[in-house]
C-alpha cells in the first residue's frame, strides 16, 4: 500500500471481494459514472479496489450492491499544519470509541503528531504517547463540555419570548384534549358496548403474565370508550376515529399495538366491523385495504394482515 501514489486531502477505502472474486471492468465503470468515485487502482490484488469517498452513494449501498467488506486506508487522509503532522481517520459505521482508539493507536505509533477522529460530534485526538484511558478521557471531556454548552444554550431558549409561546400553544391543546377526552368518557360506562364478550375475556385470559398483550387490550378499551363517547356526542365514527385513538394512546403504543387493538375490537365491540373497515381503508398502500375489508381480515400496519 505505501507504494500507491493518493492525494493528502482525500479520503481512500479499500473494497475487498471474497479472495475468490476479482473486480472487472464493469463495477469499475458503475463505480466511477454512477457512483462519482476515483478508482485509483487495484490494490496489490485483483479482489481490492481502492477508491475515493463516493459523492453521491452511501458506503453502504456499495457494500450490498457488490457484497464487498469496506474498509478506510485510514492514515492517507492528513494535513501539516505549522509542521506539525495531523493524520485523520473515519471509523465504520458500528465501530465503538474504545475500538477506534484501539485502532488509531496502531496507525500512529510509528507516525509523529496526532491522528484524530471525529466521533459523534467530538474528535478523539491520539499521539503515540497516549493510552486507551488517556485518549478515551480527553474524547468524553470534549463530549462532556458540549453537553454543558448545549445545555446552557436550552436554557437561554426557554426564557425567550418565541420558546414560550410555543409552550404556550402546546399547553392550551393538552387542555382541550384533556377537556373533550374527559366530556366523551363522562357520556359513556366504565365498559365498552360488547357484542362478544365471552371473545373478549377469551383473548384477554390468554395475555396472563405478558404486559405487551394486557397493553393492547388497556388501549382497546379506552379507545371504544372514547369512540362512543364521540358518537354520542354527535360525531360519526370515521370522523373521530383517528383522533380518538390517539387520544386513548396513554402508555405509547406502538404500530403493532395499534393494528392489534384493531383486530380485538373488531372481534368483540359493537361498532369493531366499522372501525375495522375504516381502518383497513385508511391504512392500505394500494388495494389490500378493499381486499382485506371483503376477506374479513384486519390490516396492521406493522405486519401484513390478520384473518379472522
């Protein structure tokens, strides 16, 4: 590798085949036309390429279209600054801070000056004097100094006039969420209207031990409450249907959550087949909606559909 000829201002990566596989002319075209990468040249064999940082492709894109292992040359990349010698390196992405010091303590120990890594948000700076402590400190000291300043800088925000205003805003629409959800749930019992409530105890019985399924079933409930608070005050369905469920949505559900409070009340509560229905509709990409409205089947949008 110390016998390439590259340019001191730009990064180089290594992309390496299996040892069985060679580079032909044909990726060293998409490379180059589609990718807007410099191929500088074979790199010792036939299953390494040497390239510049694409301008227009994510490394990783690369790494799947031709399933080749990515790795940055690392100490190429450097400046001298008043003759003092900065080397810069890029860790890949999933790399730990403790791994890449690791490494960049291998590349300089025989190099003088520093090499540095910016490392979400803050440099790791290395010389070869320096330890895996050492190095580690300086970098969460720097993370550190930037926590305090980002949150002195909150600080001076929220004491101004548009931060609160904004505060404001979002104080007034937590009332009045408040007001109506309090106002639909007075209209209504502590149950839902059920047309199956053995169905209901059925599933719920099953959940016993699992708070992710007792959530969904929590959820639903309030969720119907708060939908025929709704109608009794006037509103059709498919109008507070979306509104409701996030109304009802007091622990953070997730997607799945969702599509199962879905699927539970369209087995057991009275208005389950038209919220079902509108769900569906709502929730479809293309047609699978309409298709799954005439099958019976309950759409969710974390998965694909549930039959009933």
């Amino acid at each position: 590798m110390e016998k390439l000829k590259l340019d001191e201002n730009s990064f180089y990566y290594l992309l390496e085949l299996p040892k069985n596989q060679k580079w032909d002319q044909k990726a060293v075209n998409y490379l180059a036309h589609e990718c807007g990468c410099e191929v500088q040249q074979f790199a010792l064999t036939p299953y390494r390429l040497l390239i510049t940082k694409p301008l227009d492709k994510e490394l990783w894109s690369l790494q799947y279209k031709f399933k080749c292992a990515i790795a940055s040359t690392d100490y190429w990349v450097r400046w001298d600054t008043d003759g003092f010698r900065v080397w810069f390196f890029e860790g890949m992405v999933g790399v730990c801070v403790e791994d890449a010091i690791s490494r960049m303590l291998k590349l300089i120990k025989d190099k003088p000056g520093m090499i540095v890594c910016d490392f979400n948000g803050q440099n790791i700076e290395v010389t070869k004097d320096d330890t895996l402590e050492s190095a580690y400190t300086g970098w969460n000291n720097r993370m550190e100094e930037a926590h305090e300043a980002y949150r002195k800088k909150q600080e001076a925000y929220q004491q101004t006039d548009e931060y609160k205003e904004i505060v404001r805003k979002r104080d007034l629409k937590r009332a009045q969420e408040i007001e109506k959800k309090n106002k639909w749930l007075s209209l209504v019992g502590p149950e839902p209207t059920y047309i199956n409530k053995d169905e209901w105890d059925s599933l719920l019985a099953k959940q016993s031990g699992d708070g992710y399924g007792i959530a969904c079933f929590t959820y639903a409930k309030l969720w119907a409450r708060l939908m025929e608070g709704a109608m009794k005050d006037g509103h059709k369905l498919v109008d507070i249907a979306d509104e409701t469920s996030h109304l009802a949505d007091e622990e953070g559900i997730t997607g799945f959550m969702y599509g199962t409070a879905v699927y539970i009340l369209a087995q057991t509560w009275i208005h389950g087949d038209s919220l079902r229905r509108w769900h569906n509709k709502e929730t479809q990409i293309g047609d699978e909606g309409e298709a799954a409205n005439e099958s019976g089947a309950t759409l969710n949008p974390a998965l694909l559909t549930i039959s009933a």
